[in-house]
C-alpha cells in the first residue's frame, strides 16, 4: 500500500475499534478484553431481559417484545463475559434507508455498568455502519452526553422524518417524548 493511499477509512474504523476493544477493563483481572460480536438467535431472551430491565427501573428505553428482538437479531451486537455464559451488553444498529441507521436498544447489564461496553457496542455498529456504506447514524436517547463523547452531535428528531413517521407515532411517548437526538455523520469514514 503506498503512503499516498493508506488505509481505507473502513480499515481504520476497524482499528480504532480494536484499539477500544484492547483498553477495555477485563471484568476481572488477567482475563481477556471484552469484544464485541454478532448476536445469535439464543442470545434474545438475554437481550429482552435487559432491555425490559431498564425500561422498567428508568424508562431509558423503549420496551421490545422477545419476538421482536427475534425479528431483529442480525442487527444486534453483543458483548459478553469472558467466559461466553454471561451477555454483558446488547445494541442494534437499524438501517432505515439507503443513507441512514438508526442505534436502538443499548443497554448494559447493571453490574457491569462504567466498563465502556457501551462504547463498544456504538463502535462495532459505526463499524457496521461504514462497511454497509451509511452516511448517517442517529439515535434517540436520553443520555446524550454518553453519545457526544463518541462524536455525536445533538439533532431535531425532525431531521429524520421517515423514523418518526415510521415508528415514532406508535410510541407510548410520543406526546411527551424525552429523548434527544443526536446523530453523527460518517461520510468522512466511508472509501470511496
């Protein structure tokens, strides 16, 4: 590869990535760095479980039916304790249309809150997010903060029309919807 050319934007999304992957805290010492990977039919009770968990203990996110989650699976990433038998964290990432995906349903299992699985999770699914040549990641959250930190910026959730559309009004919050938005532009990332 000459200088002039590098790596491909992909490539280096990928690196960084694994960069993050091989500072993440082991959850206990001497183990392996938690990774992030695709989930798999069997990890969707798992998945329901924490996202019902932190629906009904903060109301951060919005419930999913198990079938649901089913239906959905190949967009979902998942971290899990270095022994395989426990997952730590899920996310999706939902493409909506030809330029555009949407984060939905981050969460982390409470006792391993402040590990950075999180950060792992947005990462592999912006890693995803170039590889299927997407311009534009958004999510709708109410820690904003978290996903500022990642390089996103806060949005109207009028700059996407075809989510509100699409499943906004058929949301119990949809008149009183505390979420922001907040999305980040991934045009620089993608090869040409």
């Amino acid at each position: 590869m000459s200088a002039s050319s590098g790596p491909t934007p992909a490539a280096e999304i990928r690196q960084r990535a694994s960069e993050l992957h091989a500072h993440a805290e082991p959850v206990e010492r001497g183990e392996a760095p938690l990774l992030a990977e695709r989930a798999v039919v069997f990890d969707a009770p798992e998945i329901h479980r924490l996202i019902q968990y932190w629906f009904e203990t903060t109301g951060d996110v919005l419930p999913r039916t198990e079938g649901e989650i089913y239906e959905t699976i190949r967009d979902f990433i998942v971290v899990r304790s270095p022994n395989g038998k426990t997952l730590l964290a899920a996310g999706a990432l939902h493409v909506e249309w030809r330029d555009l995906a949407e984060i939905k349903s981050l969460v982390v299992d409470p006792g391993s809150q402040g590990k950075g699985l999180g950060r792992i999770v947005v990462e592999a699914c912006l890693v995803d997010a170039v590889e299927l040549q997407l311009k534009t990641v958004f999510a709708l959250t109410t820690t904003p903060a978290f996903f500022e930190r990642l390089g996103f910026r806060i949005s109207g959730v009028s700059a996407f029309p075809r989510k509100v559309w699409n499943e906004c009004f058929k949301c119990p919050k949809y008149d009183a919807c505390d979420e922001i938005a907040v999305t980040i532009d991934l045009r620089d990332r993608l090869s040409r």
